[in-house]
C-alpha cells in the first residue's frame, strides 16, 4: 500500500471529482500477487500487465505478457 501512496495516480481509486471509489485493495493484492509468482518462478524474467483496469468491485488485466528463460 505504502508503494501505491507514493505514485501519482494514488488518489484516483479514492473516487476523485465525484466518481464512485475502486477497488484499491484488489490492485494491492495483484501487486502483491505478481511479486510473489515471479519471485517463486526463477525461470520469469519479465511479467507485463497492460492495461490493468481497477473498478469499484475488482481488477482485471486485460494483456498480459510473461518472458521465461530456457
């Protein structure tokens, strides 16, 4: 979360200009997710998601793009 709060967009899953609020739980958890899988699979050099949208009751990323070694 501390990652988050320090980029730019931060604010914006707060519901900024009167939109409705994201799921800014549901992107840390991606986050933290995507860590722990490339750190267990030695074999991932790079992992890729984008776009990733962030709505109101979830994520979804919507290309994703993984580079193994061997």
């Amino acid at each position: 979360m501390e990652m988050l709060q320090e980029t730019q967009g931060y604010r914006l899953p707060a519901g900024v200009r009167g939109q409705q609020p994201l799921a800014s739980n549901a992107l840390t958890d991606l986050l933290v997710s995507m860590s722990r899988m490339v750190t267990d699979r030695r074999e991932m050099q790079e992992l890729d998601l984008n776009p990733v949208r962030v709505y109101d009751k979830g994520i979804l990323a919507l290309d994703a793009r993984i580079l193994t070694s061997g």
